[in-house]
C-alpha cells in the first residue's frame, strides 16, 4: 500500500492508500475488482493496518483518509456527510481515470461507521450503479431517537442520540479531546466496552491498541469534527436505504459500544422491505467483538469481506 493524492473540486487534496500504482500503472495489475475500505469517525485509512496486506493479494485495495481526517486537507467547511460523499464520487472518477482497466473496474465499497453512512448518501444522491454490492460495518442508519418509525434506544446510538447528549459530546471533542479519544477507545474495541474472562488481550497491548488509535484521532481538528457529528447524528438514512437493490453485507459487533444489534439489523430489514433481498442477497453477520471489528476480528473480517466479493462480483 502507498499513499496518492488527488485535488476536490473546491480545492481540497484528499489522500489515499492504493494497493496497485496509479501514478505509473503496471501493465501485469489487474484493476478489475476493487475493494474500498472507507474509515469511521475521526479516523484514517490506517485503521486498516490489519486488513489490507490480505485483502490486496487477490484484488485492488483502496483506502481514503477522508476530508479532515489522516492526510487529507482540513478543509473550513465540508463538515456534511453530503461533502464527504461528494468527495468520495470524485475520488471513484479519479481511480477510473487513472490507470488501464480501472474504467470498468468492480467495486465493493466497505463502510465504517460514518463511512456506511457515505454509502447510504451516495445510493441517495447518485444511485448504486457505481457499485457491485455493499459491505456496512457497525452504523445504524439513524443515530438519533426519533418519533418517526419507532426509533428508540432499542436501535439508536447508544451515547449520542438527542440534542443534548449531541451537545454534550460537541463539547467534549472540542475542549477536553485527549480525554474524549480515549472514550472513544473505551467505547469502540469490545475488549474494553464489555470485557469478557475469556478475552486474551494483554495490558501491553491494550496500551498499544490505544496509542494507536488516539494517534489518529488527534490528527483532526475538534471543532471540525463538533460540526461534522452534529449533522452525522441527525441524518435519518432509513429510506434511502430502502432503494438499495445490490448484495448487501452487514457487519455488527455484538460488543460495541456504539449500536444495539437491532439498529444495525434495520438496515438488513429496509433492504427487503424496499423488495431487493427477498432472494438472500441481503445478510447480517454478528462479530464477538465491537465497533472497530475489522480490527479485533481481522481474520474473520478480511474472510468474509473476500468470501462476500467472490461469490458477487462477476
């Protein structure tokens, strides 16, 4: 994996990771099926450290640091998920440009957390055609409670959910953002959320595990991301989701910190209820883990990512 770059149309350079060169395309690579990695909340395209030296030996890797995130510009504005998903078009069209056979390359994006969300507005504003199917990992498709559908803390975030605790976390990213990166450690490995007796994670990696993940969330800015949560949690996603027609994977950690299981299970239930997974294209897998599965659980994610692209993508 190295890093690219490439330039939004307002001027933004977004940064990503690419398992085959762009720059100088290699005649022997294969571009024809894709892997789209897209990172969560305050995140990077590193948290895939454990994922991609698996996942790119059969197929093209991609992995974005997102606008305001990792590498990437920090841009003024562009705190919408609308941005972020703007961004994420023109970064297809910038893969599709850039090297022999990527016009008609495949692509299976995986999203995480904010990046599912990315994915819903993208099927919202775009349609699906970009895309072969669907990988969403551990975001419910409305964070917030809300009176429409039922929505109540049986499925919504479990932390913020309403305009005070939306609030409240603002405020804790903004003024107090060490101690607010180390919440969203405790709050997203499952070792740590809900420890278990049978967990074998030592303290010396837990710190590890730690640093790392505080490293990446101290390379954003806390107003930025203030902003950006504040229009996250309120976006309702339900029925867009509903127009998804495309093999769908949901991902859910069983110990996260973030959603119950029965908010992440909506998404599997709007798809059929929109009439596209009556044939079982549309699925849910449940990890022992929690919200940052794909790095607790790598093996099994990495197999059922690469099980879900085979069987798929033709």
């Amino acid at each position: 994996m190295h890093y690219e770059t490439f330039t939004t149309n307002d001027g933004c350079e977004i940064a990503f990771q690419t398992s085959l060169p762009l720059s100088t395309p290699s005649s022997s690579a294969s571009y024809s099926e894709c892997i789209l990695l897209l990172h969560g909340f305050s995140g990077s395209s590193a948290y895939f450290t454990r994922n991609v030296g698996l996942l790119s030996q059969r197929h093209w890797v991609v992995a974005p640091d997102m606008r305001g995130h990792g590498r990437s510009g920090h841009t003024k504005g562009g705190y919408h998920v609308a941005r972020l998903t703007a961004d994420l078009r023109e970064l297809l069209a910038h893969l599709r440009g850039s090297a022999d056979g990527a016009a008609a390359a495949q692509v299976v994006p995986v999203g995480c957390s904010i990046g599912a969300a990315i994915l819903w507005t993208y099927v919202e504003l775009f349609g699906e055609s970009d895309f072969a199917g669907f990988v969403f990992v551990d975001q419910a498709p409305l964070q917030d409670r809300s009176p429409f559908g039922a929505w109540d803390e049986t499925k919504a975030h479990r932390g913020c959910y309403d305009e005070k605790s939306m609030l409240a976390a603002q405020e804790a990213w903004i003024s107090r953002p060490d101690e607010t990166h180390r919440g969203l450690v405790a709050e997203c490995l499952g070792y740590r959320c809900r420890p278990l007796g049978t967990d074998r994670v030592s303290e010396e990696e837990a710190k590890r595990d730690e640093e790392f993940f505080t490293a990446i969330s101290a390379l954003c800015d806390g107003v930025w991301l203030a902003r950006l949560l504040a229009d996250h949690t309120r976006y309702d996603h339900r029925e867009a989701i509903e127009a998804i027609t495309k093999p769908t994977l949901v991902m859910a950690g069983r110990r996260s910190g973030c959603f119950p299981l029965a908010g992440l299970a909506e998404t599997v239930e709007r798809i059929r209820k929109g009439g596209s997974g009556m044939d079982g294209r549309a699925g849910m897998s449940v990890f022992d883990s929690g919200h940052w599965l794909f790095y607790e659980e790598p093996e099994r994610f990495n197999k059922e990512v690469l099980a879900f692209v085979g069987r798929w993508v033709k």
